[in-house]
C-alpha cells in the first residue's frame, strides 16, 4: 500500500524498458512513435503535423520538457508551478503518434487497433481518456467535414487530412497513427481533503504528506509512447508482417 501501490508511477518504469526494446525492433523497419505534450491545463502546445517524422520525434526527445512549440511549453511549467505552489495539482494531454506503419493491421472488432491501444493505455496509472485522430472535435463537424479525402500520392494511397487518426474500422490506412491521452490531475495533493473515515464511519480530513508530482502528464510522456510502441509490435508479430 505504501507508495501508492499498483497505482505509484513507479510500475510505468517496465512499461519503458519493454517500449524502448519495442522502440529498437520497430526501427528496423521504418516504424517510429513519438509522443508530446499536448497540454497542461489550459495552455495548449501545437499538435503533430500531418507528416511526423523520425527526426522530430528525437528532437522533441531531446529536450527537458517534451513540446513541440517551447514557448507553450513554458506556460505548461507556470501552470504546474501554479498548482504547486497552491499545494494543488493540474491534469495535460499527451499526443502520440506513430509512423511507417504498413495499412490493414488490426481487426475489424475487438481486436482493433483502437481497441488494443486503448486496453493497454488505460493501464497507464492516471489515465482516464484516450482518443484517436479528432475523435472528441468530430462530434460537432459533419461528415463532409470530418472524412478525410483519398489521394494517390507518389504512387501511394493517402488521405489529405488525418481525422481519423490513420485507423478506420480499427484497422491502420497506411497513414500516421495519432491518439492523445489524457491524464488527470494528481490526486495527492498538498491540500487538506475531504474523506470519510471507514472504521467510523463518519467524515473526516485527510491531509497528505510527503513528496507529489504537483503534474503527472509530462512524467508520462514516454510511458504513453512505450505503451503505443509494445502494443505496436504485439499487432505486428500476430499478423502477417514479415519478420521482426
Ligand atoms: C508517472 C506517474 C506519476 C504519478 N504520481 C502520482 C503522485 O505523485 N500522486 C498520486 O496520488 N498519484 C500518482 N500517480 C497515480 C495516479 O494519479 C492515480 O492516482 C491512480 O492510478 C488512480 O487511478 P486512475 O488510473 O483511475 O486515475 C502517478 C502516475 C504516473 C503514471
């Protein structure tokens, strides 16, 4: 129980290893993910192009705090510096994507690849939502609006807008796989509580020492990118893919 258990951020540290293992073998043929951070409470970064590449994947990588656009990432810092300096916590969004993956993995039903990414995200500890392409924007577009065109471009089948997150009827098109997850606020916060106490069964305070992450969404960046790469891999070494 202490350390907050199958809960503690901690238990993401296996998930890393496996996805930067995964990581290695996808690089091998010409499959990346990359992942961001989409936002921290209401300062929002950019989201990924249509075309992520390898490279920008690394840079983001690279840097001490994962945005693609820097100046929105140090609102994102002021944000979680906010919450802690009010002995409170803020929620972010991070994007993923993915690309090089061949079209027609996954299942039409519940072996989709929305469905095995998801099942495996929502182990991510804090977790709580997960979307593919503009999946929460699409309930207010029209379908003229929301399907993304078909194009032959150098000989290849693409779609000239991504909405669908480069996965329809849960099997990939061939184009960039994007999905953002969205993870709360910590709860552990600095805070006094409201709780209940079980032996009497009546109210009380709670008031949590120690050390919190005032955000946990930057932390997990590349749990979200570890988790999409193992789940990745898992798809391509069930189908028929070539060999890994
Ligand atoms: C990287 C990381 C760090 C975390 N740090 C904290 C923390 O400092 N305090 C806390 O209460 N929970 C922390 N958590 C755990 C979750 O916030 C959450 O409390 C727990 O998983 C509850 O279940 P949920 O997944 O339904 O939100 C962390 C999770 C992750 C992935």
């Amino acid at each position: 129980m202490r350390g907050g258990g199958h809960f503690s951020g901690r238990l993401t540290a296996p998930l890393c290893v496996a996805g930067g293992i995964a990581k290695q073998i996808l690089a091998r043929r010409g499959i990346y993910v990359g992942a961001h951070l989409d936002s921290v409470g209401t300062a929002a970064d950019e989201h990924f192009p249509l075309y992520p590449t390898a490279e920008l994947f690394e840079e983001i990588a690279a840097k001490p705090f994962p945005v693609l656009d820097d100046v929105s990432g140090a609102r994102m810092q002021d944000a979680i510096l906010a919450a802690k300096n009010a002995q409170d916590s803020v929620g972010g969004v991070i994007e993923c994507a993915a690309v090089g993956l061949p079209a027609g993995l996954g299942d039409p039903m519940f072996d989709g690849v929305e469905n095995r990414l998801a099942a495996a995200l929502f182990g991510i500890p804090a977790v709580k939502g997960v979307e593919f392409g503009d999946a929460f924007c699409e309930a207010a577009l029209r379908g003229s609006q929301n399907n993304d065109p078909f194009v032959i471009e150098d000989g290849r089948v693409r779609t000239k807008t991504n909405n669908a997150g480069g996965i329809l009827g849960g099997i990939t098109t061939g184009m960039p796989i994007v999905l953002r997850a969205d993870v709360k606020p910590t709860p552990s916060i600095g805070r006094p509580q409201e709780t209940v106490s079980i032996s009497k069964l009546e109210s009380t305070e709670l008031t949590i020492h120690g050390r919190h992450d005032p955000c946990i969404a930057h932390r997990a960046v590349p749990v979200v990118e570890a988790v999409t790469a193992t789940v990745l891999l898992d798809l391509l070494l069930e189908g028929d893919h070539g060999t890994f």
